[in-house]
C-alpha cells in the first residue's frame, strides 16, 4: 500500500511538472508573439505571422512528436517547435530580423520570413545526418495548403520502410517505419485544391498521416461558413471515417482550448495512427486568434463585438491557466511568477537577438566608413562623397543595402579619378560581392560533392549492332537500377500493373512489387508532393507525369516547393526528386502542349533534361541517381517505338547535364534544337544538304543547366549564323536560349546575319496530323526558316523558292 501510495504521489508530481512546463513554453510563444508584433510596427521586422491563440493544441501535439517524425506545416507552428526543442525564442527573433548567419537562423539563413520553420537534415557538406536522432521539420512555405503534397510523401516514406525489409538497414531515415508524419493547416485553407487531393491520397494509400486543422473561423477576413460545406471540415470529411468494412480516416473533434482534452485526443490519435497506419484527422475547434491574422491589419475591422468578446474569453491560454487553478496544480501567485519569468525573458532574448542582426549588420558600415572618408579628401568632387558619407552616418541602422548604395554613389563621383581609397573601396565591394552572394542567392542547386554537375560522362558501350525499341532501352535501364538501388521506386498514373501507357516499365511491377512500382490515382500535385516528401527521407522516388501537359496540375508544387527547398533552407534539406514526363507530340489542344518557357521560368533549382532518345533519357536518369539535385527529364514522345542500339552497360552510362552534342558538323549554319523538335531537324538537315547547304546540328540536351561550356557560341564562330527551334510558343524557351547564346556566351559577336527561332503558333495545336503540321514546326518550316537565312546572306545562290 505504501508503495503503491508512493508512486501516485511520484506520478502526480511528473504530471504537475509536466503542465506547469506547457503553461511556460505557452507563456514563452505568447510573448513572442506579442513583442514580435511590436518589433514589426516598430519598423525593425519586415512582417509578422504569429502563432497567437494556438498554443495549447500544439503543445498536446508535440508530446507525442518522437525522434525521426517528421512535421509538415502551416506558418503559425511556433508552439510546437518550441516544445519539442526545435526553435529558441532568440532564434525565433533572428528569423523575425531576417539574420543571414545560419548559426543564429538556422532554419533559413534569413531567406524565409518569420512564422516559417525547418530543422537541418544535412550536415555543412550536404551529406545526410541521422535523422532519427532528431524531431524533424520540413521547410515550411507560405503558399496556402501548399504543405500537404509533400506530407503525403513524408506520411508514404513510413509504408515503404516498414514493408521492404531490404530498407531497414537504412537506420539513419527510419525506425522499420513507425515514424509519423505530422501535418498542420489553418481551417480556410482546407478550401484549397492540394488540400483535397493530398486528404483523399492518403485515406487511399493508408499511411501515417496525422493532420491537424487549427480552427479559429476565419480565413483572413472570410468566416468559415463561405469556405467550408456544412461550416465544418470535420462534418464535410465525415464520409471518409473508417468502418468496419472499409478503410479510410479516423477522425477526431477537439477544441483548442481544452488542454486535458487536447492531451486525451492527441495520445490516441497519433497511436492509432503510429501502430496500424492509420491516418487521422484531428480537427481542433474554438481556437482564437487574438491579435488578428498578421501585421498587415486589424481584426477588429471584420469581427463582431460578441466575437471579440469571446477571443478574450476562450483564449486558450487564459482558459488553460484556469484548469491549472481548478484542478490545484499550483496557485496564482506561482502561475504569475511563470508569466513574469516568460516576459523577462523573451524581452532579454529578443534583445540578444537584435544586438547580434545588428553586430552583423553594422559590420558593412564600420568597414567602409573610414575609406568614404577618405575618399572625400582625395577627390575633386569631395564635397559630394562627404555628403553621401553623412548621410550614412545618420542612418541609426543602417542596412547592407544602405551601405552598398552609398559606396557605389561615391564610387560615381570618382569614376575619372584614381587614388589609393578609391583602390581601397573598389576591392571591398569586389569582396562583399561574393560574400553577399552567399548571403542571399547560394545554394538552388546542391553544392556538395554529390551535385549532379560532378559527376563524370560514362558513354554507353555496345557488343554488335543489335537494335531494340527505345522503350526497351529505358526498361532494361530501369532494371539495372531497381536491382541494384533498393531505394528507388516509381509510381504515376498507369506505371505498375500496365508498365506505363509506353510499356517502359513493362513486367517491372511483378519483378519489384507493387511498393516499388506502384499505380496512382489521377492527382498530379499529390504525386509531386509524395515524391518530395520520400526524398526528404532517403529514398529515391521517379515520379511519373503522364504526359508534359499534366505538368501545370504539379507546377505550382514544383516551383514553390520543390525548386526552393534547398535553397529556402541554405543547403539545410534537399528533395532528390526525379520527374518523369513525356512530350511533346500527341493529338489535339489538350494533349500536345509543351510549355517549356513557363517551366523554365518557374522551377529553376530543378535540371531539366530534354533528351532525344531514350538511351539519352536512361543515361540522364543513371546521372540523376548518383546525384542529390532534384531533376525533370522529358523523354521525346515519338521515341518509344525507334530502333536504338542495345547498350551493354546499362545502368551504369551516364550524360552530363548542360553538355550539348553537336551530331552534324557543317559550315554554313548552326541549328540548334531539343527533344522530339530536335529529330525533325535532323531529316530537315538532310534536305537541306540536298541543296548545298551545310548545317552544324547540335542537340542541346539540357535546358537547366543550358550549355556551360559554351559550345554553341564556338559553332558560331565557325557559322556565324544562328536557327533554334523548338515546339513551345513563340519567345517561349527559344527567347531564354537566344538569351543565353547571345547574351550570357556574348554569342552575338560572331553573328553576320539576324539570328532567327521557329517555334510553335501561340495557339494550342489543332486535332490531327494534318492539326499538327499546321501548329508546330515541320520538317518544312525548319527547312524554310534555315534556307531564308541563306538566301538573305547570298540571294545569288539560294534563290527565292516559292
């Protein structure tokens, strides 16, 4: 009985503890928010977001957050990252100032604005740490529901681990699977389409996938009965709760300032969905909001009073002290001393944090004011550099960007003179250059030794002179990888049971199993997002697009996800997705788009490869695989059924990315093309031969990176006449690779006649053979369009045609 007696005293003791460390880390956030507001106002902070009023459901979330789970986010998490170790209140001020050191930010280097969260996954030289010796967070971003593609692949990464036994040795990514995927949303963005999609993939593929909606009734200004059916997502998911009979979600209904309700109903949802993965939806109700959505306005101009009112009522802090008082776990005097200490001391670390932004700040300045100085004593025009140096000693605070405008302006006045300060000055900004280089614009690729740009072309080697379908090049290529690489998979729309619509994959699904090779539903941004979220633990997933025009479903995934996570976290996390898609020529307005210039535009920090064949297509997956970038290949959709010579070295050739091949040498004109565009200008080549015109063919290969070595520009030295061709609409992608011939390798120096580019018509292409011939180029128009160029060059030798 002592005993007995002993341990419910000893338990009882843990738990106060236990409530009375929630109601300080909850006192902690909510000062921050509340100074965090203030800093912003005052002018020293850009913009704030802040986690006010959600506090104690994230606390009740983060006691069940274990080593090696994983968090996907919504910009108000603040609370829980505190709670489970991941972010200090100093920390949290330095990401507020935007502090480019990322020992003191390190989420982001300062690159993401406040409210946005991360741990680092990678050591300093881009390897992988041990991820299950740590809680996790993946790289937050603001676009709305934005966040839940990738949980779908955070959440599936756990299925793959727990059910390949070939992956359990992989103990850095994974405890054999029992890893959670915790996801975070604000009610009105559950309105957003990634959020459906994301929901519906997960309740299909049974992973463990813990989601959390914050409640608090608005979306901004717009309350909950215009964003959601039957004002509740609970009640408009109630269709996916599981029964006896049929999977689907287990859902729970809480409110935000319950705290032991809280604790009660995120214990047995994130077991259930830990043990049977499960996933679960936890809708956590009532939550308030008490200083409005952000900096930028006022609550007050869109809520009721009574609303108001209750904002201050229910604020879960303030209702979470009251059960702490109700329920005797301390007294008033002991709670105010917790909210004392809290003040004290996120005032004391905010300080720190800015004295540090300011330290860094200031170093800029300090430089280079004595050689403004300087400067002014030395020049005719010295009046006007002390003038522009006074200026920048009244700054209070002056930032990188004031320092570097005022140096330059100076720099003007002496721009005829020379002196031993102007030296001085000139050599300083050289080198703040490169420093604010890597301040503000490294790593959108990876800069380790694993980068795809180091690793070595491997040619393919060939034992006679046997031919196969392009397909098969790709299959066989497949094979090798999926036998000797446990942790790639793939998976999109009619990939397993068919082998994909082109048979590439053919018999790969009953060789490797259908977790490796695996069919999904139509739901292009989720297939992205899985294949984000698998690649952020380890495995090496090749998601497939059916065809490039379904590209625009994942676009916006791609560029706002998964072309800045390396960036957006400076080198902290990496996602080494390959995309597979295949373009460009089918039938009809909606099948046979090829929107090169809006992907090149929105997704650098993603290579993109264009090959022409399929055995190029294998050798830049091969590539990719030794790799840590993330990638786009596009194989040429009128290559699968080409003869191609059977490679022996499957596997194992590689093509360098941003390498063109010059498959034609000629003297007369450089033609430049991609993909399945690049084929047609091959037999346009031929004809043109025909006439006495000598063509330099070059296939570019790669579009991101385009031609680093600059081999186009060294043709038209010989050439000094440009074609480029491709199928995306006018000033499309051959506006960016005019741009990077003529500009970037100063290829215009080399030109003697007006550099011209063939593309598609802006319309989307007609129905039919004959529907395509008349919207993109055709061995005509390529033919055409070189022959003009000539003729305007020697009207005397090529005569007008037609």
């Amino acid at each position: 009985m002592a005993k007995s007696q002993a341990t419910t005293i000893s338990v009882d003791k843990k738990y106060k503890e236990e409530v009375l460390n929630d109601f300080r880390t909850a006192r902690v956030s909510r000062e921050v928010s509340l100074m965090g507001r203030r800093e912003v106002l005052s002018g020293k902070a850009k913009f704030g977001i802040f986690g006010d009023g959600k506090e104690v459901a994230q606390l009740a979330m983060a006691k069940q957050f274990k080593n090696g789970d994983f968090r996907s986010g919504y910009y108000r998490d603040q609370t829980f990252m505190m709670a489970i170790g991941a972010l200090t209140v100093k920390q949290y001020f330095a990401a507020l100032y935007a502090h480019t050191d990322i020992e003191k930010e390190p989420a982001s280097g300062g690159r993401q604005m406040g409210g946005h969260f991360a741990t680092r996954s990678l050591n300093t030289d881009g390897s992988w740490k041990n991820l299950m010796e740590q809680k996790n967070s993946s790289a937050d971003i603001s676009p709305t529901a934005g966040q839940m593609p990738r949980l779908v692949g955070l959440a599936l990464a756990s299925k793959v681990y727990r059910k390949s036994e070939a992956l359990h040795g992989m103990t850095n990514f994974t405890n054999k699977g029992n890893e959670v995927a915790f996801g975070t949303i604000g009610d009105a963005s559950t309105s957003e389409g990634p959020f459906w999609e994301s929901i519906n993939a997960a309740g299909v593929l049974q992973i463990p996938f813990a989601m959390s909606v914050w409640d608090d009734g608005f979306g901004i200004s717009v309350a909950r009965k215009h964003q959601t059916t039957k004002d509740s997502i609970s009640d408009a998911l109630s269709g996916m709760q599981r029964d006896k009979k049929t999977p689907g979600y287990e859902i729970f209904v809480t409110k935000g300032w319950d705290y032991p309700s809280l604790c009660e109903t995120y214990e047995k949802a994130i077991k259930l969905c830990r043990d049977e993965h499960v996933p679960v939806l936890i809708h956590v109700k009532e939550v308030n909001q008490p200083q409005g959505h952000s900096t930028s306005g006022s609550h007050e101009r869109y809520k009721s009073e009574e609303r108001l009112k209750w904002e201050v009522e229910y604020d879960c802090i303030e209702k979470f002290r009251a059960f702490i008082l109700e329920s005797d776990i301390a007294t008033n005097e002991e709670l105010e001393v917790i909210e004392k200490a809290a003040k004290k001391e996120v005032s004391s670390q905010k300080r720190e944090a800015w004295t540090e932004f300011l330290a860094d700040l200031n170093q800029s300045a300090i430089a280079v004011q004595p050689m403004l100085d300087a400067l002014a004593t030395e020049s005719s025009n010295g009046a006007f550099i002390k003038k522009i140096a006074d200026d920048l000693k009244s700054e209070m605070n002056p930032i990188r960007k004031d320092v570097i405008s005022a140096t330059k302006k100076a720099l003007r006045h002496m721009r005829t003179e020379t002196s031993a300060s102007k030296t001085e000055l000139l050599n300083w900004l050289k080198a703040s250059e490169v420093v604010n280089e890597d301040r503000y614009s490294s790593h959108l690729y990876s800069q380790s030794d694993q980068s795809a740009m180091n690793v070595a072309a491997v040619p393919p080697t060939y034992d006679g002179d046997d031919m196969i379908d392009g397909r098969l090049v790709l299959r066989e290529n497949f094979d090798k990888i999926f036998t000797n690489m446990p942790e790639v998979l793939t998976y999109g729309e009619d990939t397993g049971k068919i082998g994909g619509v082109n048979q590439s994959m053919e018999g790969m699904q009953e060789k490797f199993g259908e977790l490796r090779v695996a069919d999904t539903g139509i739901r292009e941004a989720t297939i992205i997002g899985q294949g984000i979220g698998m690649a952020m633990r380890g495995l090496r997933p090749i998601a497939e697009i059916q065809y490039l025009d379904y590209l625009l479903y994942g676009i916006q995934i791609m560029s706002d996800d998964l072309a800045t996570v390396h960036y957006r976290t400076k080198g902290g996390q990496k996602a080494p997705l390959i995309i597979r898609t295949r373009g460009h020529r089918l039938e009809g307005v909606w099948h046979s788009g090829s929107p090169m210039g809006m992907i090149l535009n929105s997704i650098r920090g993603i290579h993109v490869c264009t090959p022409r064949n399929m055995t190029k297509a294998a050798g830049f997956y091969n590539t990719l695989l030794k790799s840590d970038d993330p990638a786009l290949v596009i194989e040429p959709l009128n290559g699968y059924r080409i003869k191609e010579k059977k490679p022996t070295n499957f596997g194992e050739f590689c093509e360098p990315l941003g390498t063109p091949e010059i498959t034609q040498e000629g003297t007369d004109l450089t033609l430049v093309s991609y993909g399945a565009t690049f084929n047609l200008c091959t037999l346009a080549v031929k004809e043109l031969a025909a006439v006495g015109i000598s063509v330099e063919l070059i296939d570019a290969q790669c579009l991101l990176p385009f031609d680093i070595n600059g081999m186009i520009t060294e043709s038209l030295k010989k050439t000094n006449k440009l074609v480029i061709v491709d199928e995306d609409y006018e000033s499309g992608a051959t506006a960016y690779m005019l741009d990077q011939i003529l500009v970037k390798q100063k290829g215009y120096y080399h030109l003697d006649s007006e550099p011209i580019t063939l593309t598609a018509k802006d319309h989307r292409p007609a129905y039919g053979t004959d529907g395509d011939y008349f919207s993109k180029p055709s061995i005509e128009t390529i033919f055409d369009g070189v022959y003009d160029v000539m003729k305007e060059s020697n009207p005397t030798e090529y005569p007008e045609i037609y």
